[in-house]
C-alpha cells in the first residue's frame, strides 16, 4: 500500500523558484531544472545504465514535471517529488526495451556530481559483505550483472540507498511505499547481490 502522503519535515529549499514560477516568472522553472539537473541525470544512468537514454529520460523528467507542476501541493519536497517522476519514466523505459527485447548493462559509473566516487564504489563501500570484498575487475563485472539481474524494485532501492545515499524514509516517499517495504526491498537485494556474487567473491584474491 502506497504512504499517506506527508508534509516534508525540513523546509523546501525549492519554495522560492517554485512560488516565482506560480507568479509568472517563467526563468524559475530554468533555474530549477539547473539545481537538479545533474542529479536526475545521475539517477537516470544509474538504472538505465546508458548515458543517450539517461539523458532523454531526464529531459523527460522536466518535460513532465512543468506540465505537472499545477498539481504539485508540496506534501513532499519537490527534489523527493522530482526524483518520482524521474523514476517513472526510467521504469518506462525498461519496459519498453523489454518489449523490444532490448537490454542495457546496468552501469554504476555515473558521476556522482561533486564526488568522484561511482556508484559501483558507493555501493561497495556502503553496504555490507560482499560489497567490502567487491574489488577487481571480475568481481566489479559482476556486481553490474548481478544488480542487472535483481528485480526493478530491489534494484532502484539498492541504488537509492547505498549509491544515492538516501534515507529510508526518503526513498519511501520516492517510491510512495512503507518505510518497511523499503527495508525488505532492500534486504532482498543485498541478499541476491551476495548470492550471486558469491563464487566469484569465494574465488577473488
């Protein structure tokens, strides 16, 4: 079941672009787009893996949010709310390359804006064993197949968690889910990760 939407507990940094946009100041909506245009490109390769389809789907992303932004009431932030349809359109297309059965290989090396860590380090240094083991190129190879293989669900938890960083409550409103759909989300992709990692984890030096 979806969360009860809730009112964002920290201020919106966002409020004042938004309110001048509202007011007709239409250079707002640009300078929102270049506040978060490299995180929702970001977000994007991450779960497409591809930068050329990263790149349509977050030109998508604000495409959607300007037409959508009359219903957009703040009861949640609007980076959160942002991130939501930013997501939505990446789920779209993964359905659509499975459709043309089309795949992609899941990349962790999106920048990471002002860090110069990968996601596939973020996520090697944040989660639990095997993530501290995963180094190497065999074993970096497959942790990009092994998140490539996980299910849509686990895999944008596991992301937004350990590569975004998020908290869990952050990512519940993302994907409008309980905070303990996240944690079971997340404890199942972490436990598919290792499991599929683990011979290769076994046999690395």
């Amino acid at each position: 079941m979806p969360t009860e939407p809730t009112s964002p507990t920290h201020p919106d940094a966002d409020l004042a672009l938004l309110e001048a946009f509202r007011a007709g100041d239409g250079a707002a909506f640009d300078d929102l787009v270049r506040r978060h245009e490299a995180r929702m490109l970001r977000v994007c390769h991450r779960i497409l893996g591809d930068a050329d389809a990263a790149l349509d789907a977050a030109q998508e992303t604000f495409v959607r949010a300007w037409k959508a932004l009359g219903q957009f009431n703040g009861e949640a932030l609007f980076s959160t709310w942002l991130t939501r349809i930013a997501i939505n359109q990446c789920r779209n297309e993964l359905r659509r390359r499975r459709t043309v059965k089309h795949t992609q290989p899941l990349s962790l090396d999106a920048p990471s804006g002002d860090s110069e860590t990968s996601p596939r380090d973020a996520v090697a240094a944040r989660g639990p064993d095997p993530y501290e083991e995963a180094r190497g190129r065999e074993v970096s190879a497959a942790l990009v197949i092994a998140l490539s293989e996980i299910d849509d669900e686990a895999r944008e938890v596991l992301l937004l968690r350990d590569a975004e960083d998020l908290s869990y409550e952050e990512i519940a409103e993302i994907l409008e889910v309980p905070v303990g759909t996240v944690r079971s989300r997340l404890h199942r992709a972490r436990n598919e990760v290792r499991r599929r990692l683990s011979v290769v984890l076994h046999d690395a030096p």
